[in-house]
C-alpha cells in the first residue's frame, strides 16, 4: 500500500493528514503554528516533520510507503521565502516533500483544482483564484506588518486601538474596552499597552483578540460593527485583485471562506458578500468543502498523478470524518 501526506502550517497550528492513493484517509495529528515569519524557520520545519512522523507512527506504517509530502504553508509570501523554507526541509526523512502557499491548498480545498477563489482570514489574511484556463494568482499575505487586511491580528488591532482612543477622549465609547480589561485583567485602559509590549504578546496571542471585537458587535456595539465592515471591505478589495487579474468578472465561481474570522458569521459575511456583488456579481460565497489539510492532500495525489474523480473526493470526504 502507498500513502501521501498532506500537510497545512498555519500561524495557530499545524495539521498533517496521511491517506492511501485511492483517498482512504488513515490517520491525523495537529502540532503547533510553523509560519516560518512568526516561529523562525528552523522551528517551521522541525513542527512539519515531526507532523509528518507522528502522522505515519500513529498509522502504524513505514514512511518508505510515503510517496510524496505536500505541505501547505502559511508565510510562502515571496521566491525568498520558499527559496529558505526549501533549502531548510533538505534531507526531510519523509518521501518527496512539495511546497505549495497555503492558498493553494485552500482553493483545492473548495473546488478540487476547479475555477474557484478563496479568501483566508485567520491569524493574517490572503486571497487567491484560479480560472477556469487553469491560471493562479493571489493577493495580500504580506504579513502583519504590511499587510493582512481583514485578518484577526488586524481586527484585533482595530479593537485595542478603538479601547484606547476612547480612554483618551479621541473616540467614541465601546464596549471593546471593558472586554479587553477583563480579558487582560487590567484596571486601567492604559494597561492593556503594558500587556502588549512590555509582557510581550505574541502575535498569535494578540490576533486571538479578535473574537472580544465580535463580542462586542454582537452585542450591537457600532465601533464593533464598524471594525468588521471595515476589515469586510478590506477582504473584498483584496480578493478583487485576484478576480480582476484572472478576467473573472464575469464569471460564476465559488469563494471559499476560510480561517477564524469568519466564526463571526453574517456579522462580516453579509458586508462581505455586498462587497463581492460589486466586483463579480455572479460569484458566492461558500464554506469549502474539505479543510485545507484535505486540500493539501488532493494536491498530494495530483502530484503523483491519481484523477480526482468522484470517488475519491467521496473517499476522502468520509474518511475525513472518521479521522478528524
């Protein structure tokens, strides 16, 4: 019997997924974040292959079974990029290992390789397409110090930014800003500083503020809403990139939505989905059908030259359950 693995590294955590050539998914493990930007690049490839070992191990497999990794990373933002994380997974001791931007996977993940768009909002942000000649692009991922429009860091900054403004007179009042006290556990608004430079949040810890933003729009607060329309709007610009680029205008296609924000629901979805009628009218937005894991695994067989058909997308489909 061979097997593939499929591989997706985010900035919250990684996920590695082994399954037989004909979509039989066998076994699954989730390791900590390997965004390479966040975690370095050495710590990046020791969370892949310790996922891809334990993943194998907990199967009860040899990994010379193994025919090809593709592992699906977050922070592939440039050539440079891929050029260090490839030069680092060298001598990986696991098959062929393939990497492939964490969009990539995305986009198999809703439309298995077909005309599709995807936007991602997690920890950062990114958007990608593919039409239906075949051809990708993608737009945003830069990071959260250039980029990451619409993504939870940024939500996050909006609302701490939002509670400060208030306690200096400069903004409106918001609930936000006895959400975070609490969180933070802090007297004082002027504190919730200390918490993120002097105690020295992670970036992964500061975007997991993000929810107490949708909190507090839950709860009807406007500077709330206003944050989640505003990074709507944002998603939507970028994405627009991509639609534009691929002279899909015109076209109807799916948009997978992807990543922690849009646990927020209609609440950034609907302002969302206003946005997108003005640059592809006959586009939808849709929850991909698999988890980007799976996408990375679809990649996998293509890569070794397995069609997906029917059948195996069911295949995996119904083991995904068993094992996820």
């Amino acid at each position: 019997m061979k097997y593939v693995i499929g591989v997706d590294g985010g900035g919250t955590k990684t996920e590695a997924v082994l399954l037989t050539t004909d979509g039989e998914i066998v076994s699954y493990v989730e390791k900590g974040p390997s965004n390479h930007h966040n975690v370095g690049i050495e710590k990046a490839r020791k969370t892949v292959e310790e996922a891809c070992l334990e993943v194998v191990r907990k199967a009860g497999v040899s990994s010379r079974d193994v025919e090809i990794v593709v592992a699906s990373m977050a922070g592939l933002d440039c050539s440079l990029d891929f050029k260090a994380l490839e030069e680092a997974m060298a001598g990986f001791p696991i098959g062929r290992i393939i990497l492939v931007h964490d969009s990539m996977a995305a986009l198999y993940a809703t439309n298995a390789g077909g005309e599709s768009a995807i936007i991602i909002a997690g920890t950062g942000s990114s958007t990608a397409g593919i039409n239906s000649r075949g051809e990708y692009a993608r737009a945003g991922g830069w990071g959260y110090l250039l980029a990451d429009e619409g993504s939870g860091f940024y939500i996050a900054k909006k609302g701490v930014v939002a509670a400060l403004m208030e306690y200096e007179g400069r903004g409106p009042s918001t609930l936000i800003t006895k959400l975070l006290m609490e969180r933070l556990n802090a007297k004082t608004p002027d504190e919730i500083i200390w918490h993120v430079y002097t105690k020295g949040m992670s970036i992964v810890e500061f975007a997991k503020l993000a929810p107490l933003v949708t909190e507090a729009a839950r709860n009807g607060d406007k500077v709330a809403i206003g944050i989640l329309c505003d990074a709507a709007r944002e998603l939507a610009n970028t994405l627009g990139g991509v639609i534009r680029k691929l002279r899909m205008v015109d076209d109807e296609f799916p948009i997978g939505l992807i990543g922690g924000v849009f646990k927020a629901g209609e609440l950034i979805t609907n302002p969302l989905k206003d946005e997108i009628k003005k640059l592809a009218p006959r586009a939808y937005l849709t929850s991909p059908r698999f988890p980007p894991v799976a996408g990375a695994c679809l990649i996998a067989l293509e890569k070794i030259g397995v069609r997906l058909t029917g059948d195996i997308l069911r295949s995996v489909e119904e083991t995904l359950k068993k094992n996820v």
